[in-house]
C-alpha cells in the first residue's frame, strides 16, 4: 500500500503581506511599464491579485487560470532565468489565441520560488520582445521584494526622546554646550538599485546596531531619524571630542560588512558635526549646519568627517542652497515665476529675423524678479533643474501659443536654454518633442541653446535631441562658446545655427589682443560654416563698434535694454523693436 505524500505546507501563508496600497502601485508600475493590458501575480498555495485595464483582459486571466494556473506556475519556475513567453497565448489548449503573455518567477530573499508575474498584452496590441523580458525579470525582483521580511532596526531613540534628552542636558550644562553628529549611509541607491529595497533596509539595520554599539559619553543619545539618517547627540563635548567620536563611528561602520543577497558588503557613512548653540532647545540649527557639514563630507569623498565652520566658503553656501532650494521649490509649485525677454541685435542685416533669448526668473515676496545667479547653485545641488527647465518652458508655451496671431505676422525666435540634465533625460525629451508642432508650437518659433560644457557632457543625447527637434523646425545655438578645452573638436559634431561668445571674451575685446584674435577667428569660421555668431555682455557702444568691424552678426547685452516681460516682446510691433535698438 502506498503512504500518501506529506501535505507541503502553503508557502505563501508563511509570507510577509505588503499592505494592499504597495502591491498596485507595483502592479500599476509593471502595467505602465510593459503596456499591458492585465498584470497578475500567482503565489504559491492559489493566492493571486490583478489589475486590469479593460474587461476582455480579466475574462482571458480567468480563463487562464482555470485551465492552466498550475502547469503555468510550473512551466515559468522550471524556465530558464524563471522566465516564459508568448506571443500566441491560448486559454484552453486548443482555443483560439487571445494574446500575448510574458511571465517571470517571485523568488524570496534565498532564491527559492514563491510564485510567478504575468502579463498579458491584448492581440490589437505590439508583439513581446527581449526588451520586455528583461524589463519584466527586473520588475518581478522589485515586487518579489514585497514579500521579502524588513530587517528590524536596533532600538534607538525617537527623534522626540532625542531632542528631549538634549533639551535636558542643555538646560542644565551651565553654559558647556553640546554636539550634534548628523550621519548618512553613502551611496545606499547605488545598493537599492544593484541589490534591491531589502539590500537598503539590511545596510541600515547593520548601521544601527554598529552606532548602538559603540561606547558614547555619559548621557550621549543615538537616534535614527529615518532612512539612512542617523544623529548623535554628545553633551558638554567639544568640536574637536565630538570629531574623534564621529571618527571612530566611521571607522567601526567601515570595518562592518553586511552579507546582503550571500554576498559581503563593506558598509560607509559620513558624518557632520556642529555645536548646539545656546536656546537651540529643538536642534533645528545644530541639525541644520551638522547636515550641510556632512554634505560637505560626501563631497570630499564620502566615509569621512567634517566639522561646520561659518568660514568655509563651500559649506556657507551648501548651507545657503538649502534655504533657498526650498524657495524655489515653492515657487515652482506656487507658479511664482516670470520670463523675461532680451534680444540678440543684428549688427549687421542678419538672416533669421528677430531673435529674443528667453530667461527665467523667480518673483519675490515683494513681488521683484529675482536673478538666476541668486537660485542655480540650489537648483543644480539639489537636481531641480529639469523641473526648472520644465516649468519655464510650460510657461513660455502657454504666452506663445496665446500670442499665435501676432506671431504669424513676425520672423520671430524665442532662444530658450536647456539644462545638461533635460538634456541627457528621454523623458524630458519625450514631453518636449510633444509640445512642438502645428498644432502647439511652431518649432519655427522655437531656439534651444545648450552651454558648450552640457553638450559636451552628453554628446550622444546632444546629437539626439538636436536631430529629433531641428526635423520638427528648430534651431540651437551653442552657448558660452570658447570656455571649454574642445570647442572647435565638437563643434562639427553638433548641428547649431548660432554660436555665442562667451562674455568673457568681450569684457577683454578692447583691451586684450588674444581676445580680440578669438573672437574675429570665431567670427571667419562660424561664416564659412553657415553659422550666425552673438556676442553677449555688450555694454558699450565702442565694444559694439569693435565687433561690428570684426565681422559677429549680432549682439546681446544691457547696451540694449534690460531684460524686460516676455508680454511686452509678444504685444510690440517689428517696427517699435527695432527703433529701439542703437
């Protein structure tokens, strides 16, 4: 007589459940991400959870499911790299094709199989390929990491008992103030992103066991503020004691390795450190100026300690950039901005028409425009500059597309600068490609210019978002032309219309004999090439006369005018414009 196998007890039970929120925003990343019109998970034991885009898609997986869930779940386990696929998906055996299927395996944190990712394209809908089995392997590790178990932190304080124990040291140190040590765990997306979410939380419960073990001065106080954000509070304690702490807290994080996916992961943190100043009761100054003296740490190679000084130049204005990173924050939220308008003169009878660089601006509470030299090294420090570029171009799009009437009657090119990182993002050039056209904006309307140093920087996006754009009627122009090592190598690489002289150069015109060989070198070449040159801080009618006489074919700068409301350009006649000018 046979004895009947074990029962196998159901994996999935013994799971982690992410809450029901977690699981469609992943499930609506692999949707978006795979165009599917159904994606469904499978676990071990029949528990499963979809999302469909239409009614067709949920009668397909169902039927899927009832003649074919298991041996499925076992055809994709048994796969190669756990992966199967389809572009001739039958319900039943010998039914008619429905559509397309991809699916790949769910595996826990050891590897072993926990269910399986489906998706399913209708027949209307692109065939599957290798770009989607790929896509799908690496958004089935991202949801499999939903059901892997979260490391549990050491205990430590809560930021609430944190400030409270510093409030009742300060209080009572008669004049001996504190430290505070502000740590960050480095370069942890490069770990999320190598090695999944699981891989952070696994770095930071090992981060803060090491700070938990490590011997504190009495009534010393260790808090996780969240993420990879840890402080330290050190009472009647000097900068110079508090930098030896930090040190040594570098150094026993640095010799802790983590195992992380089976695999040894040395660990670093970089710590900042400040003094309490006296009635910073909440540490909203300490923590602030400890936080700009670790940024400042990771900018000088990471795992290491810097203490906050008031006359380091690079931390001021870290510290700066902070504050006014959150104004312009705001102030993209809040639409406080403008655009202003300067035109780019012809010295000569020059093709194109009218040309107007357009800049951006932000509007103060006192309802003044504030110059981009006061916001763009927050703007750059702090990634927002695609976010900025955006923005102003929504706004100019909107001015543009209202003034379509008045326009029509004018040759007229609004120059607009890009940011090296729109440049070098898909996703930006992918919204911008789908504001320009007859029906938006006339690319004829349109100039892009793009500082030698950004291009240079991309060169290969460069040459893409310049040859995708100038087939929609675009220009470009090369910004801030002559500052970079390998102007005249990489200008035959970019397709531009217009090169503009660095104002540098025309400061020196008069002057400087090397500058005024450059410029007039500049000015033969860009001629034979086709290429219309600008010089720009012009601000004297002698500098304009000179480089008249040299050859440039127009001019930009405050000789002209200040930089005044786009409106104002879109209301003005060709003829009010252009008896303006010298």
């Amino acid at each position: 007589m046979t004895r009947p196998a074990p029962a196998q007890p159901n994996r999935s039970s013994q799971l982690p459940r992410p809450s029901p929120a977690a699981l469609e925003d992943a499930l609506r990343r692999v949707q978006a991400k795979l165009d599917a019109a159904l994606v469904a998970i499978r676990l071990d034991g029949g528990a499963s959870q979809s999302l469909v885009r239409d009614v067709p898609g949920a009668r397909v997986l169902e039927d899927l499911w009832r003649h074919g869930g298991e041996g499925l779940t076992e055809q994709v386990r048994s796969a190669p790299d756990g992966l199967l696929g389809t572009n001739r998906l039958r319900a039943e055996r010998n039914g008619p094709v429905c559509g397309k299927l991809v699916a790949a395996a769910l595996r826990d944190a050891s590897g072993t199989p926990i269910g399986i990712l489906v998706a399913l394209r209708s027949i209307d809908q692109p065939k599957l390929g290798p770009d989607e089995s790929q896509r799908i392997i690496e958004l089935a590790a991202e949801v499999s990491q939903l059901y892997a178990p979260t490391p549990r932190l050491p205990v430590l304080l809560s930021w609430s008992t944190f400030q409270e124990r510093a409030r009742a040291e300060e209080n009572s140190s008669s004049g001996a103030c504190g430290c505070i040590l502000y740590g960050d765990l480095d370069q942890l997306h490069v770990l999320n992103k190598l090695a999944g979410l699981s891989a952070g939380d696994q770095a930071i419960a090992a981060v803060g066991s090491v700070l938990q073990e490590q011997p504190m001065p009495d009534r010393a106080g260790v808090c996780h503020i969240s993420g990879d954000r840890f402080a330290a509070y050190l009472p009647k304690t000097s900068l110079s004691q508090a930098r030896r702490v930090a040190e040594q807290l570098c150094r026993a994080v640095s010799e802790r390795c983590a195992v992380i996916g089976g695999v040894r992961t040395r660990l670093s943190i970089s710590f900042g450190v400040a003094s309490v100043p006296p009635g910073d009761l909440e540490l909203t100054q300490a923590i602030a100026a400890a936080e700009t003296a670790c940024r400042s740490a990771k900018d000088r190679g990471r795992g290491r300690v810097e203490v906050y000084q008031d006359s380091d130049t690079s931390m001021v204005q870290r510290s700066d950039d902070v504050l006014i990173a959150s104004k312009l924050r705001r102030s993209l939220e809040s639409e406080r901005f403008g655009v202003v308008a300067q035109p780019l003169v012809p010295l000569v009878r020059a093709p194109g028409g009218e040309y107007f660089e357009l800049l951006v601006r932000l509007v103060s509470d006192t309802g003044s425009f504030v110059s981009p030299t006061h916001f763009m090294s927050a703007a750059t420090r702090y990634q927002m500059l695609i976010d900025l570029d955006r923005a102003m171009l929504m706004r100019v799009f909107e001015r543009l597309k209202a003034a379509r009437e008045q326009l029509s009657e004018r040759t007229v090119r609004f120059s607009v600068n890009l940011s090296g990182p729109s440049i070098g993002n898909p996703d930006f050039l992918e919204w911008l490609s789908a504001q320009i056209g007859p029906k938006q904006v006339p690319g004829e309307w349109l100039q892009f210019e793009i500082t030698e140093t950004a291009a240079v920087a991309n060169v290969s996006q460069t040459q893409t978002l310049i040859r995708h754009l100038r087939a929609r009627g675009c220009e470009f122009a090369l910004d801030d032309f002559g500052t970079g090592v390998s102007s005249l190598a990489y200008l035959k690489s970019f397709d531009v219309s217009m090169l503009k002289l660095d104002g540098s150069f025309t400061h020196d015109l008069l002057t400087d004999v090397r500058s005024e060989s450059l410029v007039r070198g500049v000015a033969q070449l860009a001629r034979s090439m086709g290429i219309q040159t600008v010089a720009e801080c012009v601000e004297s009618e002698s500098v304009r006369q000179r480089l008249l006489e040299i050859g440039v074919d127009r001019a930009q700068g405050f000789l002209y005018g200040q930089p005044v409301p786009l409106e104002s350009v879109l209301k003005a006649s060709e003829e009010e414009l252009a008896g303006s000018a010298p």
